[in-house]
C-alpha cells in the first residue's frame, strides 16, 4: 500500500506527511523502514516522546492546534509547523527558534471550512499577516494550510481547497520569496479532491496507519 501510494505522490510532485498521532512508536518505525521521513503529530509532548525514541533523521511536522507556551518544547527540533493561526504564536514561534539558533519553517493556516470549531486565518487577516511577518528573521514562511468540512459534498470540499490554492497564489504574489512554496491540503478522504486543487502537500494518517481508535 505505502510504496503506490508514495510513488504515486512522488509523481504529482505532492509531499507526503504521514501522520502518527495516537500511534505507537512502532508503526512509525515501521513505515520509516519503508522509506518515509516525514511524520505529523498535533500533540506537543506526544511528539517529543517519539522525537526521543526515534531516528533523527524524522522531519517532524506539528500539524495540530499549537498554545503559545508549548512552543519552547519543540522548538529544538520540530521542522515544520503547519498550524500557526495567530499572530501571538508567530511571535512565539519567532522568539523560541531564536533562542535555540534555529530558523523554523511555519506555514498560516486559514479556515475554510464551514464548521465554527475549525482553527486558522481568514483573508481578510492577509494585511496583519504581511506586516507580522516583516521583519521575523527565525521563522520562515512556507505556505498555507487548511482542512475542508467534514461533508460527503465534493464540490463544497473543492471550492474550500481552491480558496485556499488562491489565498496561498495571492500571499505569493505579495511575498515574492521563492521558498514561499507549500500548500498543505488534503487528508486520507479527502486528499484526491485537496491535490486536483492544487495541493502539494497532504497530510495523511487513517489511510497509511489505519482508523485511530
Ligand atoms: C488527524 C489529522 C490529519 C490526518 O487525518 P486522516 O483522516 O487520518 O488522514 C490531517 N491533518 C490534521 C490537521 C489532523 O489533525
């Protein structure tokens, strides 16, 4: 299953993020021994366990909601955080990599979904975001992020995906940085939808682990 789907990915050009929250050290070990590095967690103290534990040539990616004084303790490591959704935490996130001599790649995430319980930047936050972002010489962004509605409706799943592709082609424009070059849309039912989109980064667990209990 995961060399298809890996070499399938490979061929779009789309970056795998495998996700593995809630599961054990061994399913990540066991899938590094296939050939993945990347590896998503959206919990602070779970991911600097399997940080411990595993090989250190883990890209670790925080995918989840992400408080503001947990950033110190992934700081050291973490390689990509997906979810900064305020201004504060980019701050934090600013502060910390300093004090750890790092730069760390972070990408804004926006909601475009049409659930209320959904974190992340509107556009209409795009000028407060552009002048934050001036001047952080610790963090670098990368791109966006977002998840669609939990609906059976692939057309509403399609139009929150091709939001999300025009926030991000739009913030290019105005960045101008090469390295300004992520879209991370798209999770095991909905990824197919999230990368003829425009996605170049899905973000999947459930279909590479197995339903988490
Ligand atoms: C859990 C999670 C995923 C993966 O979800 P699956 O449906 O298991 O693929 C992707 N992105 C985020 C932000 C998540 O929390």
């Amino acid at each position: 299953m995961y060399p298809e789907l890996k070499a399938h990915l490979d061929q779009e050009q789309v970056t795998l993020v495998a996700v593995s929250k809630t599961k054990p050290q061994a399913d990540i070990q066991a899938l590094y021994d296939q050939g993945q590095r990347i590896f998503g967690e959206n919990r602070v103290q779970e991911m600097a366990e399997k940080y411990e534990a595993l090989p250190k040539d883990i890209a670790w990616h925080m995918i989840g909601h992400l408080q503001s004084k947990k950033v110190k303790s992934i700081a050291p490591f973490v390689t990509m955080i997906h979810s900064v959704d305020s201004l504060s935490l980019l701050e934090k996130i600013e502060r910390e990599a300093e004090r750890c001599g790092r730069c760390i790649d972070v990408l804004i995430q926006f909601h475009i979904a049409e659930e209320e319980s959904k974190y992340g930047f509107d556009a209409s936050d795009l000028p407060a975001i552009y002048t934050a972002l001036d001047g952080l010489t610790h963090v670098r962004a990368r791109g966006v992020m977002g998840m669609a509605s939990f609906v059976q409706d692939e057309e509403q799943v399609r139009a929150e995906f091709t939001l999300l592709r025009s926030i991000f082609d739009q913030m290019k424009v105005q960045l101008g940085a090469e390295h300004f070059d992520t879209v991370s849309m798209g999770m095991s039912g909905d990824y197919k939808i999230a990368i003829e989109a425009g996605s170049n980064m899905v973000r999947l667990g459930s279909l590479l682990f197995g339903a988490r209990g």
